[in-house]
C-alpha cells in the first residue's frame, strides 16, 4: 500500500489573490471535497492565502463558507472594534470627530492605511489554534506557503515558516487598505503586487498536477474606470493580467469563475460569489474525476471546532517601551492565572489596540508545560504618531451652526497621558480641553476646563427665584447664558465599564438679559454672575454598542455635587447639594428593529435660593451642560425645576443600512420639591412625542424630527447634523 502511494501522482493547489472575488475558491474547495480529491500542497496569494491556509489548517470547504457567512467584513476589514473596547476618552473621540489626522511638526500627514489588520489577525489566529504550535508550514494537516511583497525591495518572498496567521495577514497586505506587517525586520506588503498566483513555487514544490483557481480581474473599459482606486486597480493589473497567460498555462486544470460583475470589495455578496466558484468548478468535473482515479487514498476532514475558552497563566510582553506592564494589563482586563472565554481574549486585546497608542499586537499561545492553559507572548508595536489633528461640524437648535478644530497630544508630559483641545467657532464660541494620565484600573487624574455659551429663549424660573416681581408678565426671558467650570478628578475603572470619579470643581455662571431692564444697570440684566466652589463624585456605567443608535446594552450616569461656597454676587448662598442620574437599556426585537428606553431624574438637597444651576427640560440634545436635558414636545430650557423625574421611549426602524426611522414618547414630572411632596409618582404632568428621521454619515447623524406636545398643543421641528460637541 505504502508503494501505491509513492506512485501516486502529487496534486498541488495554488489560489490566486482578488479580494471579496476570493470567496470563489471556498466553492471551488467544496466540489473538491465533494469529490475526495487529496490535496498535498496548497499555494497562495492575499485573499487566496487566506482561504488556502485555512483549508491547509483542516477546515473543509463546507466549513469555511458557514464560518465566512457569520463574519461582519466591514467591522473585520476596517477595524471597527466594539464601542466597549475603547477607553472613554476615545469613545468620546469617535463620537465627536468626523475627520482624524496625524499631525507632526505643523504638517498633517495621512495614516499609512485605513487598517492596522489587527482583527485579521485575530479572526485567523483563532482560527488556526488546532495547528498552534505549527512553525513550518510543510508540517501543517496539508503543506502550504503564500507569497508576500518586501515593499522596501520589491522583492516577492515565500512564507513557508513562522507564525501562520501573521504570515497570510503580510500577504494580504493590501496597499492602502491595511497598513504593511513586519515580519524579521521585513517591511511586507500584499503579495500580488508581485506574484498573485505563486504556481511556479508550487510546481518546484514536486508536484505532478496543479490545479489553479483564478480570481483575478480583468481590464476594465474606460466607462468601468470612475475612481481614483479603480485607476490604481487598473495599473496594478496590467502586470497581473499579462503575467497570467503564462501563469495559466502552467496548470494541469485551470477554474477561472465568472465574478466580472463583482467587485474586490464585494464582500456583502459572498454567497452569489461562493456560487460562482462552485459552478466554475463543476464546469471541469470530467478534469477533476480524472484526478481523482489517479489517487487510492482520501480520508474526510474532521470538522473543527473553535475554542470557546482559555486560561492564560502567564502574560509576558515585548516591544512594550513607553507604556508599563501595568497600563497593559489594565488595558486588557484579565490577568495571569485566569480563566476567560475567547471571546473575552479579544475583546481585551481589542482593548489595547483601541487605546490608539499602538500599531499592533501580534500574540502567540504558547502551551504550558503542565498542558493546562497558555503562556501569552505578546510583541507590542507602539505607535510613533502622538499628535492628531480632528475636526468636525455641527448645527443644532441651541448651539447653531459651529465647527471643531481639535488638537491631541499623547504623551504629552508622561508616556501614558493624553490632552485634547476642542476649540469651536461659529454662533456660539466654545473651547473644552482635557488632560488625563490614564493609569487603567490603577488611581487616574484628570483636568478638564470648558467654556460654554448661548442665547436662547428660556423659562424665567431658571434664572429668578419664584417669588420675584420680576415675573410678572413673563412667560419666557431671552438670556445669554456662559459657563466656565474647570475640574481636577481622580478616576478608577473597575469591571470593565465602570468608571468612578471623584474631584472638586470651580464654576464660573453668568447669565444676563436684554429682556428685563434695570434702572441701575444700562445695557442688561444680570441675573447671575458667581463663581461657585464644590465637590463631586460621577460613577458611569457605559456598554452601548453605539452611542446614537444603540441596538444593545446599558447606560448608568449617577452625578452628586456638593456646592460648598460661592462668591459674593449671590449673597444669599448657604450649601447645597444636587444629586442626579441617567439610565439607558436597549434591546433588540429583530436585526433592524430596537427599543432603547431611558429614565432619569435628580433634585436638590438643602438651599433654595440657588435657582440658576435647577433643572431645565425641553428640545433635543446630547450634550447639554450643567442639569438641562432634552424633552421632545417643548423648547429647551421651557420646562424648569429643583426636581424632576423623566422617562423616554425610542423606537429605532433601522429600513436600510444607516437609514433609521425613529419614533418616541417622553413623560415627565418637574417642578420644585416633587420628592417631598410625592409629585415624583403620580401621573405626568408633561409628555412630548416625536417622528424623526436620522442617517449615519460620515460627519455624524443627518436628523430631523417633529415633536409635539398635547398639553400645549404646540409642535416643534429638531434638526441636527453631526457629531455633537
């Protein structure tokens, strides 16, 4: 038998790059299957690297199109890491900036890719866990190499030994898409730049039939040729395209699918292109049965299974300069000698990679000695960028229209800080700025400093006490209001998403008026201006999937301030305290269909005299100061008190991706004392409703929604654009 064996001829498989159009040599490997051809040597380049080595792994092809189907290319391609995974700062970043730039000594650059690769790699390191310990790829269930680019040399090199995932991630290296690998101080690029179908390798390999499955595009006419990509796509070709005629002679059984209509980044119709491989297949059976009457031996593949979880028993870092072994921990949130889901694996090294303070990290699993758990190896590759450059625009009911310049500075004064600058012009000038020493689930400080302004048309009780002769007559004042409130704080974060402040903070509120005049002021009514002193304590609790339109998750914001002092204008004041809370739960009824519902409410404690930091409802906003929140159905700022409670329904259609329609209902309660009184919970006293309309753009939410309220009969309209800052 063993002799029959040897007479055997040895059948090769090369599997050429294209992208998305890849996905056609997962239907090529089923009809493969489906037949019992054995494979004995498996080339290939960029996305056929990928499907090539899974398969050289012991996945089936049937295997590899159920786990393919359940894979989010988009998140997958562009390192979209969970909400979760980021530090709050950098929740904030990606909820306020529209554009991020690195930004070096006065000059913006642009990043080296639109991708780190890092959830590829992660995506096949889990994958490729049964061959683990594999570091040369001719030991691997079927021998196989792929083929990268040397972008320093142009030189085209064979991946046959190392760290397999990290491997077929340097071959598909995309220029542009994902940033280059480097591997044994090799800089490595995609490899089709230079050999997109390795069958000469493959052929010295001793092999006596190569079967070669060909994915790449054809040249397009001009009519095709719209995009600056498209043209790179083009250029590249020229070379791919005529190197193939040779190429393509070079097989024994040469499938070349039927995927002109699809594009390299048609990864949403992967089914229709798995289809088409497997018709392009099937149209050389009579080739294929010929190899298979050649071969006397086949053994089915087991299915394998994915690890659902792991015990990492050690964690040993390299490369790791500026930032300490306890920031990665932090980062990571789990330590040694813990047993965690693979799932919770990489979220934490999802974690650290979302930081921004690191271009990637390539990990091996090394196995304990005792077989009981990994030892984690990790090489850290910091990011040299520490300056960024964002900017952003917004317009809303209250602020208008405004535009954001930030400045970021990482490392600023320590290897683990960050300070930010927003500085926003436009009706309303504003300025927030940031610095934080983040020390992970270690004591962190914090400086924040905000200046805010508006002028609007807002319920007097805001800013008069209740028995003032002031009011009457008025139903609304128009008043500009500014603030300028500075905080020092200390920060734990302590269960992944909790995070808990505790600090002082000084308050500078002024609030004038061209509405009311006094004989003893000229041009304006002051009706506030004093500085206040106090301390706080704010516990967040924050795992929303998506800020502004969340599917899943819950929200906790829990603010107490003790107002201790203040300075001579308000000569009345005696200390007081203000205790409020936001919460936030959304579910999901199907896959575009969600319910987000959130309850709020807060109330004083001590002093009545101090009307100007009370509760104010009415309009629509994410980022009010002080205690002013949104309420559908009234102007900001119509509805006031020193205690409110409040509750809000959303209803999120989601009718195509990124297209929401959204409905709502809010109630509330709100006036002075409604906690003493029992007001807090009987029957509201203000509800609104609202049918709005948002798209997700680049800038940020494209909304407009109508409100209406029945106890006023009065309807408003609500728009914004972008990100809110």
């Amino acid at each position: 038998m063993h002799a029959q064996e040897d007479e055997q001829p040895k059948v090769g498989l090369v599997l050429s790059g294209g992208g998305a159009k890849g996905f056609a040599h997962i239907g090529a490997l089923k009809v493969i299957d489906s037949l019992g051809i054995k494979i004995d040597y498996i080339s290939g380049t960029s996305m056929g690297a990928i499907i090539g080595s899974l398969y050289a792994t012991g996945y089936s092809g049937k295997q590899l199109e159920n786990l393919f189907n359940t894979i989010d290319f988009d998140e997958l391609i562009n390192d979209k890491f969970p909400r979760a995974s980021k530090p709050f700062y950098e929740r904030d970043n990606s909820e306020k900036y529209a554009v991020s730039l690195p930004f070096d000594r006065f000059n913006i650059s642009l990043p080296s890719a639109l991708s780190r690769g890092q959830s590829v790699y992660n995506l096949l390191y889990q994958m490729m866990l049964p061959v683990n310990n594999v570091r040369d790829f001719e030991n691997l269930p079927i021998p196989f190499f792929c083929i990268a680019t040397n972008i320093e040399t142009g030189e085209s090199i064979i991946m046959d030994k190392g760290n397999l995932a990290e491997a077929v991630t340097a071959s598909g290296a995309l220029p542009s898409l994902f940033q280059p690998v480097i591997i044994d101080d090799k800089i490595l690029i995609d490899g089709g730049v230079t050999n997109n179908f390795p069958v000469e390798e493959l052929r010295a390999k001793g092999m006596d039939i190569i079967i070669g499955v060909d994915v790449q595009d054809a040249l397009k006419d001009r009519k095709s040729l719209k995009s600056a990509p498209e043209i790179l796509l083009q250029i590249n070709n020229f070379r791919t395209i005529n190197a193939m005629k040779k190429k393509a002679s070079l097989t024994d059984i040469y499938i070349k699918p039927d995927i002109a209509e699809f594009s390299v980044v048609s990864f949403s119709e992967g089914e229709d292109i798995i289809a088409n491989g497997e018709a392009a297949a099937r149209a050389n059976i009579a080739e294929l049965l010929k190899v298979k009457k050649q071969q006397s031996t086949y053994s089915e593949k087991s299915k394998l299974q994915l690890l659902d979880s792991i015990k990492i028993n050690s964690i040993n870092f390299t490369g790791n300069e500026r930032y300490t072994r306890a920031y990665l921990l932090g980062k990571l949130k789990f330590k040694d000698n813990e047993k965690i889901s693979y799932n919770d694996f990489k979220e934490g090294v999802n974690n650290l990679i979302a930081t921004n303070n690191f271009n990637t990290l390539r990990y091996y699993l090394e196995p304990s000695s005792n077989n009981k758990g990994y030892n984690l190896m990790g090489e850290i590759r910091e990011s040299e960028v520490s300056t960024f450059l964002r900017l952003g625009v917004h317009y809303d009911g209250l602020y208008k229209s405004a535009a954001l310049a930030n400045i970021t500075k990482k490392r600023l004064l320590f290897n683990n800080d960050i300070a930010s600058l927003d500085i926003i012009l436009g009706d309303n000038s504003r300025y927030n700025f940031d610095y934080f020493i983040d020390k992970g689930f270690y004591i962190s400080i914090g400086v924040k400093s905000r200046y805010n302004s508006f002028n609007k048309n807002i319920n007097p009780l805001l800013a008069l006490e209740e028995d003032s002769p002031l009011l009457t007559g008025l139903n609304k004042i128009d008043v500009e209001l500014t603030d300028f409130t500075n905080q020092i704080y200390l920060q734990t974060i302590f269960r992944k998403d909790f995070a808990l402040r505790a600090g002082a903070e000084y308050k500078r509120l002024k609030i004038t008026s061209e509405t009311i005049i006094d004989n003893n002021q000229e041009d304006e009514f002051t009706f506030e201006n004093t500085d206040y002193f106090s301390v706080y304590g704010n516990l967040i609790f924050d795992d929303y999937d998506n800020f502004n339109f969340p599917k899943s998750g819950f929200y906790f914001n829990g603010d107490f301030h003790l107002y201790l002092n203040a300075s001579d204008f308000n000569t009345d004041f005696q200390q007081f305290s203000i205790a409020k809370a936001n919460i936030g739960y959304a579910f999901s009824f199907t896959d575009q269909l969600a319910l987000k519902t959130e309850t709020s409410g807060g109330f004083k404690i001590g002093d009545n005299s101090t009307t100007t930091l009370g509760f104010g409802l009415g309009g629509y906003g994410k980022n009010f100061i002080n205690n002013f929140q949104s309420f559908y159905g009234y102007d900001y700022l119509a509805l006031s008190g020193d205690s409110f409670v409040k509750a809000t329904f959303t209803l999120d259609y989601e009718i195509f991706k990124k297209h929401h329609i959204l409905l709502a209902a809010n109630y509330a309660n709100i006036e002075d004392g409604i906690f003493e009184t029992g007001e807090w919970i009987t029957a509201p006293d203000y509800s609104g409703y609202a049918l709005g309309y948002s798209l997700e753009t680049f800038l940020g939410p494209l909304e407009g929604k109508y409100t209406y309220s029945p106890e006023t009969g009065d309807g408003y309209w609500f728009f914004n654009l972008g990100f809110w800052f």
